[in-house]
C-alpha cells in the first residue's frame, strides 16, 4: 500500500514537468589552406532528422534567409562570397513558395586572404532559419571561430599580403571547433540578438537569463524517478504481480544451473526494458522532439488527453478491460517456445502484452505527460518505468529465498487498480482544466474543480475502508492496516481542500485547481463590498491579480503607468495552463516581502502566452518567426518572449526600466522565496540608480 501512496505524489508531480527550446542544428568550422596565403573556411551545418535551413537567397515574403558575417579586420579580407552547396529546391508548404533548403548537412566556403603572419581568430556570425514541415523555431543566430597560429611564413605587405612560393607554404593544421549551443531552456539563454532589421525597438535589445533552480537534466531525472514510481505501482497489479514468481520460477527450474537461471532472468529483464524503451521511441518520433509547451497550452491535446485518461481510469475501476487482439499473444506464445535469446526475447514481449490491461493505463498516463516535454523525455519515462518492472525479475532469480516473503495473490491486487482508476480520474479533470482555462470559458472554475475533486477522493476513502464495493471485488473481507492508513490519508486530504471553496489558497495542490481569480468569488465567499471597493482602487486598465496585486494585461498600458508613476516595471510572461507559474503566485508571491515589493515597488504586467483572445486587425502582423499572422493575443506576448529572451517557458519574469532595459537577469520559476525576494530587491535598487 505503501507504492500506491508514492504514486499520487508521482502522478502529482510527472505533470509539473517543463518543456524547453528545441535546437536541431550545430555548427562545425574547419580551415584548409589553397596557397598563396589563401585559405578556404568551411562552414558544416549538421541538421536534425525532419528539420531544414534556408539558402542564402529567398524570395520576399518567405522566411529569414541564412546569412554570414564576417568582421572586418586587417587580419585577413575576403574574396568573394560564401558559397552554398546545391541542397533541395521544393514547394515549401509552411510558407507556400518555392524555396532552396538545406537538411542533414550542409557546408558553406569562404575564401579568404591572410595579412598577417601573427594569430588571430575569426569570430563569423551565422543567421538562420530552421523549420520542419508544420512548423519553424525562432530565427538562431550563432557564432562559430576560426583560428589561425602563428605563421613561420611572413607577409610583406599587411595590406596587399604578398604571396609565397609553393615549397613555402604555411602548414597550418585542419582545426575544428563545435560551437556552443544556444541554451534556450526555460531557465537559461544566451545573449546573441535573433532579430532581423525589421524587428520594432521595443524588441532591439538583448539580455542574459539567469540560471534558475531547474536544469532540463534535472528535469529528466525527476521524469525517471516517478516513471520508477509508476513502474513500481504497475508490479502491484493483478496481470503482473503474479507473474513474478511463475516466472522466477520458471528461469531457475528449466536452467541446468543456478548461475544460468540467474542470467536468464537477467536478460529477460533487458528485454522487457528494450521493449518498453522502443515504445517510448516511437512516441518521440511521432509527436517530434520540438513538442514545447505549447502543446501543454493546446486545447485539443488537452482535451484528447482528458478523455484518453477517462477512459484508462474506467477501465481501472472495472467497467472494461482494455486487452490487445488475442491473435498478438498467441503468435507471441508460439515465438517464446523457440528457446534461446530469442525465446526469453519473446517472453517478455508477452509479459506485456498479458499485463497490458494494468499497464496499459498507467503507461498511457506517462506518455501523455513525457509528450508534452521536449528531446527524449518519453525515451527516459519508459526507461524508468521499464526498469521498475525488471528489476524483480532479476532480483528474485538471483534471491529465490526472496519469493517465500512476497504476499500471495488476491483480491488486494484488485483493490490497488481500483485505486490507481481513482487517481486516473483525478488526473484527467486538470486536462479538462486546462482547455477551459485556455479558452477562458469559465465553465470548471475553482469551486468547481475542488467539488468535483472532493466527491472522487471521498468515494476513494470509502472505497478504502470498506463501505463501497465495486461488481469485480472480492468479498468483504476486514480491512488491513495498511488500507485503513491509506484511507485516512485521503479522507484528511479531502477535509483539507473542503476550505479551498471558501477561498483557502491550498497550497500544496497549488497549481492543479485553477487559481483563485478564476473563481466565482476570487476573494472569498461573500466578499462582494471588498472586490467592489478593490476594482474602484485599481489603475486604469489594471485588474486584480492573483493575491490582490493590481495587475496590467497589456504592455504598453502597463509600461506608460510605470513611467507615470516612476516605478521599474516586473513582466510576467504566464500562462492560464501553467502549473509552475500558479505555484509561484500561491506559495512565493504571498510571502510578505515579496507581496510587499510586488504591491508597492513595481508595475505588474502579466502577459498570457494562451491568452486565445482574438487580436485587433490592426495588430494582426506576421509572425518573424513562424510567417504566419498572428490572430490571438497569447502569440503576440509568446512571440515577443521568443524573440527578445528566446525562451518560450513560462514562468518567466523580467524586471526592466522605462526605456525597456532589463535591470538584472531574469528569472525563471523559482520556488525559494528568499531567492526570488533578493531578486526582486536587487532589480529596485538598480532602477534607483
């Protein structure tokens, strides 16, 4: 019971998890001398699967062509132009031209001429475009070197650099070099402008992120943990708990020795890991390694998702089975009878299928939140969970004695898919959430949620103790200790979010029910006079947001009170389906010297990145980053975030002066509220400099 207990905290905390920027193309540079102090500088851009850059040379109207600067220096000048490789000219169906692009890989020459015969390096900077077909990332733009040594060769005439002769030429080494990658996590980034000419002002100035409390390694170890946990609740199930000694068991008795036995178990383990881990796989090759937040923000996922785990949580709780064609296991059956590697291979293929009426749920429910994240997060999700699952296997062959303490099979295995079908349940209202919370339709507001969230954890504690049966359980039977404990957990969590309808913050649910101004009394029941007398306090074009503060939705209105009222500005780029930024306004910006800074030193602007709000015709431009016309509010605030702190996570928050010069680093969602205070701090003091 102890497992089920761990995994409400794993399927509470899995969804938290962040998504980060998506960088498919590095750089490579290499010199190559041709004579006559002549060298050709080559360029070797390495593409990721699926992904293209753009030729030098595209038409108006299409996306930023790639382009090459080199400094001007009395080191070196430059003969001609860069020149491209022939790459692939098709119909570009992102901007609906005709376009020249680049994939895989790409290399780009520049002729140059030494002057000098010191060291020296050249710092070129590379402009790009990169895009797949459904989608681009922002316009990169990166720096790579080149570095010449010391020649033993001298040049007469530093500005018209004298040849050489053929037997003396320089021998100057191959040198390549790997640029370092543009960070453009939720946490980080660097301090290279992307933007092109056309770029308005407010958007011409560069900044350094700071470097906040989540690294996206952290992020990936906290995925595998709780996908360990997930795993460990999946061995508590009927279709697979009970697997665990038959096979065991058979390992040690058809092997001719212990030691051999011990090796097929541990074998069948890998496989069963390989297995899971394909799967795993094969998601981030559908969904794509640049599925951002943007897919956490998105209505139709949401919703997709909401009845996916509807129907998983269903089939948990016993109204059917969700079981693969009975043609796949016995095909699967007959291939495990070959023997061998292959066969042990086979075993544990039909080890998941048999088990994927338990599994299934809960695998589902971690891909759903791995797709969401960016790179390989469904690879390190089912690598956590498939471990889990072997580790027994390998553990009891080599410890047979083990098996004699295991608890023998019975209607308890039920009850924990009972259970996990409560949790499932639970899970799927925040999808349902967060698509209302996206279109601001205000139909599953706070009270809402928590009422609904009630009744389930209500009926789970008296599922625990007894009072409630389902068709599929086993008779009544006296309850155990460690169900009787785990139902008094969930009844005091359930007598703990009772005060949340009345207004209570919850802190420690923070950020799955939706925020207290999304309510039907964002004050409190019956505070009607204080909302009333708070909205007649508030600057015009300011609302009450979250703990009071009065908050400015739109930049400019909020950047002209700033200027009026001679105080820095604090930008919140948010989002109504962030569960980092309400846990951020629930349980840092209370504190009272953070509230204090936030109500009197600073002008609030919270930005909306899913903000679905329909956009002025006026304000509808194309997007530099996308080339699509931006019609809704949420992306023109995410498209200034991308284009001038090349982030798209969200919280992020940004302390700046009348002239829209940052004051420090920004910072990123973190929960140290000492932190975050001296941050706040340190942004105050510099605008009174």
């Amino acid at each position: 019971m102890k497992k089920i207990f761990l995994f409400i905290a794993f399927l509470f905390a899995v969804s938290n998890l962040t998504a980060q920027i998506y960088d498919p193309v590095s750089f490579t540079t290499s010199v190559k001398e041709i004579g006559e102090n002549k060298y050709t500088l080559s360029i070797i851009a390495k593409i990721d699967k699926s992904w293209h850059i753009y030729s030098q040379n595209v038409p108006s109207g299409g996306p930023a062509p790639t382009s090459f600067t080199f400094p001007n220096s009395k080191n070196y000048k430059t003969i001609g132009s860069v020149i491209e490789p022939a790459g692939h000219e098709v119909d570009d169906p992102v901007f609906n031209m005709r376009i020249k692009y680049f994939a895989d890989k790409a290399v780009f020459t520049q002729t140059i001429e030494r002057k000098t015969s010191e060291p020296f390096t050249i710092n070129a900077i590379i402009f790009f475009t990169v895009c797949n077909d459904n989608s681009c990332l922002p316009p990169g733009e990166k720096e790579v070197k080149f570095t010449f040594k010391k020649s033993d060769i001298p040049v007469k005439n530093e500005e018209t650099a004298a040849a050489v002769t053929e037997e003396k030429k320089t021998d100057l080494p191959l040198k390549e070099e790997s640029i370092t990658k543009q960070d453009t996590t939720n946490n980080t980034t660097n301090s290279v402008s992307i933007v092109s000419k056309d770029t308005p002002e407010s958007l011409k100035k560069t900044t350094e992120a700071n470097s906040g409390k989540t690294a996206p390694e952290e992020s990936l170890w906290t995925l595998f943990f709780f996908s360990f946990l997930g795993g460990l609740a999946a061995l508590f199930t009927p279709c697979v708990f009970p697997m665990i000694p038959m096979t065991v068991s058979f390992f040690t008795k058809q092997s001719k020795t212990k030691t051999a036995g011990i090796r097929n178990a541990i074998t069948y383990g890998i496989f069963i890991i390989i297995i899971y881990v394909i799967l795993g796989s094969l998601v981030t090759a559908i969904f794509g390694a640049d599925a951002l937040n943007a897919l956490a923000t998105n209505v139709v996922f949401n919703l997709v998702f909401f009845l996916l785990l509807l129907v998983f949580a269903l089939s948990f709780l016993g109204a059917f089975e969700i079981v693969l064609p009975s043609s796949w296991l016995t095909k699967i059956d007959q291939k495990s009878e070959m023997g061998g590697v292959f066969g042990i291979f086979f075993m544990a293929l039909a080890l998941a299928v048999v088990s994927f009426s338990c599994t299934g749920p809960i695998v589902g429910t971690l891909l759903v939140q791995a797709a969401s994240q960016a790179g390989i997060a469904p690879i390190v999700g089912m690598l956590g969970f498939s471990l889990a699952i072997a580790l027994p296997f390998a553990l009891f062959a080599a410890f047979p004695g083990w098996m004699n303490s295991l608890p023998k099979s019975g209607g308890w295995l039920n009850s924990v898919k009972v259970v996990l079908g409560f949790l499932e349940l639970a899970l799927a209202l925040k999808f349902l959430s967060n698509a209302d919370l996206v279109l601001q339709m205000h139909l599953l507001e706070r009270e809402v949620f928590l009422a609904i969230w009630i009744a389930i954890f209500t009926v789970l504690a008296f599922y625990l103790f007894g009072k409630i049966q389902l068709s599929h359980d086993s008779p009544s039977t006296p309850i155990s200790v460690g169900r009787l404990s785990l139902g008094i957990i969930v009844l005091s969590f359930v007598v703990y979010m009772i005060p949340g309808l009345w207004g209570a913050p919850l802190q420690y649910i923070s950020g799955f029910p939706p925020a207290k101004q999304y309510s039907e009394s964002p004050n409190g029941f019956g505070n009607i006079v204080t909302q009333n007398s708070e909205k007649s306090n508030l600057p015009e074009g300011a609302e009450s947001g979250p703990n009071g503060i009065p908050t400015f939705h739109d930049y400019d209105q909020g950047l002209a009170y700033a200027k009026k009222v001679n105080k820095p500005v604090m930008i919140d780029f948010t989002g109504y389906a962030c569960v980092n930024c309400r846990k951020m306004e629930e349980r840092v910006w209370p504190d009272p010297r953070v509230l204090g800074v936030l109500n009197n030193d600073v002008v609030l602007i919270s930005l909306y990145v899913d903000d679905k709000r329909p956009l002025p015709e006026n304000e509808q431009v194309v997007s530099k980053i996308t080339g699509k016309v931006l019609k809704y509010t949420g992306q023109k605030w995410s498209e200034l975030q991308i284009l001038k702190y090349k982030t798209n996570a969200q919280p992020y928050y940004v302390l700046m002066d009348h002239n829209e010069k940052d004051l420090n680093k920004p910072s990123a969602y973190n929960p140290d509220s000492n932190a975050y205070y001296n941050w706040l701090q340190e942004g105050v003091r510099n605008f009174k400099k």
